[in-house]
C-alpha cells in the first residue's frame, strides 16, 4: 500500500508471508522415518519515499 504525502513524498507498506517446507533425503531407514518439516515466516516492510527526479 502506498500512501502519497506530495507529489514527490509518500509512505509504502509491504507485507510478506512465506512457508518453508523441508523434506530429507532418505539414504537409509532412520532418515525415511525422520518427520518434514515446516518453517513460517512473516515480515513487513515500511518505507519513506522521496522521488524529486523529472
């Protein structure tokens, strides 16, 4: 979301929502039992812009 102050000036937000899954190579039986696993990850950004360029 971006929120304009001026014509040159403005407020941007961003948000991020990510899932990692892990799975192992099964080489042998105790790494075929080994349970996935998942990892979530959020972020958010907040930015000041200023863009005077022509």
């Amino acid at each position: 979301m971006r929120y304009p102050l001026s014509q040159v000036d403005a407020f941007q937000f961003t948000t991020n929502l990510r899932q990692n899954h892990n799975s192992i190579l099964s080489v042998d039986y105790e790494s075929l039992l080994a349970p996935e696993q998942y990892d979530y990850w959020a972020s958010f950004k907040a930015e000041y812009i200023f863009d005077n360029t022509k």
